[in-house]
C-alpha cells in the first residue's frame, strides 16, 4: 500500500465531482480514449469505469469489519453480514438506478472481514470533508472490495461525523497525475446504530449512498465548491498571466 501526500483542494474537488452516484469513471475514461495516443498512455493504467470501476475487481464486495472495543453476538460480523445482505437484496429490488448502473449484471457479496483497515480508526486520520481532513490513503492496487461497513467506538463518531449528513468515507484513492479518484468507500456505525433495528432504513439509506445511486452532499454544495474552484483558478492564471509580463 502506498502513500502519499496529496492536496486536500484537488482531492475534495474531485471527490466531490464524483459525489453523484451511478458511473462515476465512464467520463473519465472516454477522455482516456480520445486519441490513439491518449489511449497508450493509460494502458496501464486501474480504471474500467462503470460500476466496479476498477479491473481487479470482477464483483462488487461489500465487506463488514467490527473494529469497536465492543464485542459480542450483538455485533458479530457475521451477524452484521446477513443484516447488510437484507438491506441489499431491498435496495435490489426497490431502487430504480440499481439497475440504471448495471448492479444487475455484476455478482454482490458480502463477506465478513476486510483486506484493508478503516481509515479514520486511525487517530492520525480525519475526514477530508467533515474532520478537517488529515492524511489520506492512495494506493496503486485496490482493494478487491468496493465497500466497506465499519463498526467503530463513538469517539470515532464523533470525530469525523458530527456536523456530517451521512456516515460516508473515501477510503482508497488512484491518482493519475495531479488528478485523484476515490475508488472505494468506507460506511461508519457505532455497535449501538448496527444493533438497533429502528435503525435500517438508514442503513438503508447509507447503502443507497456507499452503491453511489444517490449524491452524498448536497448539489447546491458541490455547485458552491465548484464556483470557489473556478475562480481560483482564474485567478491563478491571471496571476501567472501578470508575472511573465
């Protein structure tokens, strides 16, 4: 795994721009193709776009880890594991745009355990949007799941998500250049949230989220945060611009 330290301005920028759901990386990688040049460029590059937007992957995993100081039946990942699957088969069948970004055609497990750690267990790491950002994950090689739902002490909460919407969180990035795409997510519960039955229609809902059927942040956001983006960088040009002459 490798890291590496990257602007808060260019990641935030892009994740938010990819925040919408649905076929996150098919733009980018028609851009790839727009010439036979361009094309060789990437050749090696992780992205397929589409639904599993990477080529390691060949189905979509969701996987469930319970790294809380609390343990028990209550919150086993194997009990989780089959609360998720619920949801899942739920959000299958009641949510138009799981068919529209072709979950359909693509094998959905979940698996108890994850190959990756959750980023912001890490009292080093905040979130890059509601924390005040600190650290960030960029790999060269994904992890094989495209999801992960963590079970985390409240402190962990409360850290990252206070004033948050959602309980969303990037947990992998690919950079190529200075350009940086989030390539798997993280869902963060408390063991109290995951054992509460009252609680599944925002399970529910974060599923909605973590699958990228429905935005995480509110347009009006993102269209603020691209307009504070344009005009830094017209800024910027003028500045460049002013100093040559």
């Amino acid at each position: 795994m490798n890291k590496r330290n990257i602007g808060y301005f260019t990641v935030i920028t892009l994740i938010a721009a990819i925040l919408i759901g649905g076929n996150y990386f098919t733009q980018a990688k028609a851009a790839s193709n727009e010439s036979e040049e361009l094309s060789h460029e990437h050749e090696d590059n992780m992205f397929v776009g589409g639904t599993l937007l990477t080529k390691n992957r060949s189905k979509m995993i969701v996987c469930v880890d319970n790294v809380s100081t609390i343990r028990g039946k209550d919150v086993s990942n194997d009990k989780i594991v089959k609360r998720i699957e619920k949801q899942i088969e739920k959000l299958s069948k009641g949510h138009k745009r799981y068919k529209e970004v072709n979950y359909h055609l693509v094998d959905v497990e979940v698996t108890a355990g994850c190959s990756f750690t959750p980023f912001l267990n890490d009292p080093n790491n905040s979130h890059p949007l509601y924390g005040g950002g600190g650290g960030d994950r960029v790999v060269d090689q994904p992890s094989e799941e495209s999801l992960g739902i963590f079970i985390v002490d409240q402190e962990i909460i409360d850290k990252n998500f206070k004033k948050a919407t959602n309980r969303w969180s990037p947990e992998e990035l690919i950079c190529e250049g200075h350009e940086c795409f989030e390539v798997t997510k993280g869902i963060y519960f408390t063991p109290d949230e995951i054992k509460d039955v009252t609680k599944e229609s925002a399970l529910y809902q974060e599923l909605v989220y973590g699958f990228g059927l429905e935005s995480m942040i509110p347009i009006e956001g993102n269209e603020t945060k691209q307009k504070k983006d344009r005009e830094k960088k017209e800024k910027e040009k003028k500045e460049m611009k002013n100093n040559q002459l």
